[in-house]
C-alpha cells in the first residue's frame, strides 16, 4: 500500500481566475480611492496615506486623465428635501 503524503489527499486545487481587465481595475480603484477618500475627510481614514498614494499612482498609470484623480476633498452630501 502506498503511504501517503501530507497533501496527496487534498483536494485538487481551482484553475486561478484570469487577472481583471483594465476597465475592471480602474473600476476597481476608483471605488476605493472614493472610499478611502470619503473615510479620510471625514476623520475615519481607513489605510495610510502610502497606501492611498499607491492606489492613486496605479490609477494614475492606468487612465491618466480620469476625474477622481483631480477631485479634492469628500463628495457634498445629497441634500435632504
């Protein structure tokens, strides 16, 4: 009988899934950045500013002229009527 060995009997592994296209990365970044960006100017920052930094580069890299990157501040707050 043949011995087994630590993961001969785990399950097989999934196919990995196909890396995101460029428009679902940017999609992807400009809804954190807004998140992130949100979270920050209201005094709630959820990652560090490099990490931040990081995201906008890679956002930069990739649609160069997209409005979030020459957005400042939080979104208004939608009045209430």
């Amino acid at each position: 009988m043949k011995q087994l060995g630590m993961f001969d009997d785990a399950p097989p592994l999934k196919p990995a899934a196909p890396p995101p296209t460029r428009d679902e990365r940017v999609a992807s970044l400009v809804a954190l950045i807004q998140k992130y960006k949100d979270a920050y100017y209201n005094k709630a920052p959820l990652v560090s500013d490099a990490a931040f930094d990081a995201l906008e580069d890679e956002l930069r890299a990739l649609a160069p002229d997209h409005a979030i990157l020459a957005s400042v501040g939080a979104p208004l707050p939608e009045p209430v009527v």
